[in-house]
C-alpha cells in the first residue's frame, strides 16, 4: 500500500478520547466508550456506497488491515462482485443520504435546513428511508403522494415535501453520491389557496391583545410582521447592529430569497427606537433568549395563538404567516405597484405576488373608476334618440336629425 496519512496516523489514533472519530482515505477509526478502537470504512466505489465494521483493535484489526480491504473492495467493485456479507447493503439509502444531506447543507450554510430536516425525519424517511437512493423511482414518489393525501395533508404540504426530495437527489448529483436525478418528481396541482389575511379592525384587536400579553415579544414580533410583511424567522432572528431607524430598513443576511435590506415604515421606526434604548449592553438580537443556543427566540408559538384567542380570533385560520398576508394583501388593495409590493415582501417572483391581488376587488374597481372618470371627464355621452337604432343613429352625421354626436369638452 502507497497510501500517505496525515490524519489517521497511529499518534493521532493513541491520542483520541471516547466518542471521537478520525476519518481518512474512506476509513474511520472510532475510540469507543470502554477505550476499544473500532475500524470501519465508509467510501464511494464505482457509485455505490459502501459501510462495514471492519473489526476492533482487541481483535487484531490494524490500520494495514483496513486498508487492504478497502484496496480489494474497490478491485472487486471494478469487476462488479462487491466481496461484502450477504444482505449487507451497499448502496446508500435514502435515510442515509437525508443524514448526509442534512450535514451537506450544514456545512455549506444551506437555507431553511432545519425545516428540511423535520420533514425528512417526520414523512420522507418513514416512506422512502429504506430505498436505495438511487433506485428511487417515480412511482415511489407517486405513491408517498397518494400515502399523503389519504393522511389529509394539503396539496400545498406536500409539494413543499417534495421539493425537498428534489432539492437533495440534486445535491446528491453535485456531491456525486449519484450519477443522475433516477426520479421524475410531478407536484400535485395547488387550488387558487384564498389567502387569509386581517381587516384593519381585526388588527386593532390583535395589537390590543398583544400590549396585554404577558410575553414582552409578542406585541413588536405582531407589529413587525404587521408593518413589513417579514416572515416569522426573519423577524425573530433580527441583529441589533442589523436596524438603521434612520434610514427605515433592517439588514436580512439569511433571508428565504436572499440577503437583502428590509424597508420598514416611519411608525414601525418611533415604535422600535423605546425598545433599542433599554437594551442591555453586550445583547446582539432584538428578540433574545437565554434559553435557546441560537441566543435567539425560536419560536412564539404558544403566545401567538394565546394572543389570537384573545383577540376573540379563530386560530385556525389566523397563524404567524396571516401577518405575513396581511401586510402584502393591504398593499396591493393600496394600489401599490406590484413590483414595489415584490420589493417590501422579499417574494422570488412577481408571479408569487400576483396571488394577492384577488383577494377582493375594491382596488381593481377603484383603478376603473379612475379610467371611467377620467373618459367621462372629457368625452360628452352621446345621445341615443327614441325609436332610432344604435347602427342608424351612428350612420347619420352628427347635428342632423336632432341627434348629437360625440363632442369634446372644452
């Protein structure tokens, strides 16, 4: 063997404690709880992906031992007769690669990852967690869907579920765990999803409830929401050193579309500025919490819904992400440029925007009365006479017959 190794050299092997591993050249060395060394390997051959326990230092196993192993695993896997116990699976499952796509993202500085790990853990890996990663097909998606809907999950839940089946057999191209994407992955179709959103009473209501909460964060995470249609882990996760009053915008570095600079309104600045004088020195987030290892408030759940309740409101329609609606719903019933609206909301498309504007039609009605008063206000009615058809009246020359025809006002 030619192998060179920084790593796992036999100093670095002596000098490991419990529960520490070294890995080098597809090998892992383990040092066990009762000071045992484990080998084993782990590595990529010709696409596969293959996991053995090799043995432990008790029982002889060496360093030249494993690597002979792996030198004959890659030889036979050349010649297609993968020498490995019978049943062992060789070829990287799907729970594995979720495991491996979690810790991918983590180390990247991948978005929403903690979301992806919860739907992976709670739905995915239970349905398609036993399949090798590349043997997924489309008829194993198609029936997660129908397993799906029969559980009464929405078809919007689902698709989200979906794209993160989509987004990990991506990265398992790009990492080369795979050769290609083995499914094609079909969403369900999404209804028109009437968008919930507060009336400028029921606001009213839940800002009152808010002030009388006996959680301080409740009322500026509700009137943040409010005031700049922010989602939820935007908000909680605002830095201090992030908000410029002055210049009414708050610096989002991990936003879902990107780092970008949030506008905030004039009364959202006066509301926040009693809040930044009393914060304690050193204190880095808007929203801290001892209790949480980000340093920040995760979740306001129990409070939101306490608060909504409250409020004399149904929580099962109004949740964090109606303030979200809300903010962009008003706007877009305001005659606000849909662009401008795309700007505030941090939205990746115009399209995703465009959703709002159906939720009544008053500003659709307003913008047509403006062209309506705007015709009327220079073009004179014509005058339909009695008995005479629209075609022959329009036939005749205008100031015969008594008729009248269109006449600019001067």
């Amino acid at each position: 063997m030619s192998l060179k190794f920084s790593i796992l050299t036999r100093a670095n092997m002596r000098q490991l404690k419990p529960g520490q591993s070294l890995h080098e050249h597809g090998m892992v060395f383990d040092r066990l709880a009762d000071g045992d060394g484990n080998f084993r390997i782990n590595l990529m051959v010709d696409g596969k992906r293959v996991h053995r326990v090799v043995g432990k230092e008790s029982e002889g196993v060496t360093r030249e031992q494993v690597e002979l192993f792996v030198e004959q695993a890659r030889t036979a896997a050349r010649e297609d007769r993968l020498n490995l116990p019978k049943g062992r699976k060789t070829l990287m499952t799907f729970r594995e690669a979720g495991e491996k796509y979690v810790t991918g993202l983590e180390e990247e500085g991948g978005k929403n990852i903690k979301i992806k790990q919860r739907l992976l853990e709670q739905h995915l890996c239970p349905s398609l967690g036993n399949k090798p990663l590349a043997g997924i097909t489309t008829n194993d998606l198609e029936r997660y869907k129908k397993i799906r809907k029969e559980q009464k999950a929405a078809p919007a839940t689902v698709n989200r579920e979906l794209a993160v089946v989509s987004h990990l057999l991506s990265k398992a191209v790009e990492w080369k765990w795979i050769d290609h994407k083995p499914a094609k992955i079909n969403r369900l179709k999404e209804g028109s999803g009437r968008i919930t959103y507060l009336t400028r009473e029921q606001m009213d209501r839940l800002l009152t409830a808010a002030g009388e909460d006996q959680n301080p964060q409740i009322y500026p995470f509700i009137s943040i929401g409010l005031e700049t249609s922010m989602r939820k882990s935007e908000i909680l996760s605002i830095r201090l050193e992030h908000i410029n009053l002055d210049q009414h915008v708050i610096y989002l570095p991990k936003a879902k579309a990107g780092a970008r600079e949030q506008p905030i309104t004039r009364y959202l600045a006066d509301l926040l500025r009693p809040y930044l004088e009393l914060v304690e020195p050193g204190e880095e987030w808007l929203f801290p919490s001892s209790r949480s290892k980000t340093g920040y408030t995760n979740t306001i759940d129990k409070a939101f819904r306490r608060v909504v309740e409250s409020a004399e409101l149904d929580p099962k329609n109004v949740v964090r992400h109606t303030l979200r609606h809300t903010a962009i719903t008003h706007l877009v019933q305001a005659g606000v440029h849909l662009p401008t609206v795309q700007r505030i909301s941090g939205h990746k498309t115009l399209q995703m925007v465009a959703r709002y504007s159906h939720q009544n039609g008053e500003h659709i009605q307003s913008a047509l009365d403006k062209l309506e008063d705007r015709y009327r206000s220079t073009v004179e009615k014509p005058v339909r006479r009695p008995g005479v058809t629209t075609d022959e009246q329009d036939s005749q020359p205008a100031g015969k017959g008594g008729g009248k025809g269109p006449k600019t006002v001067k």
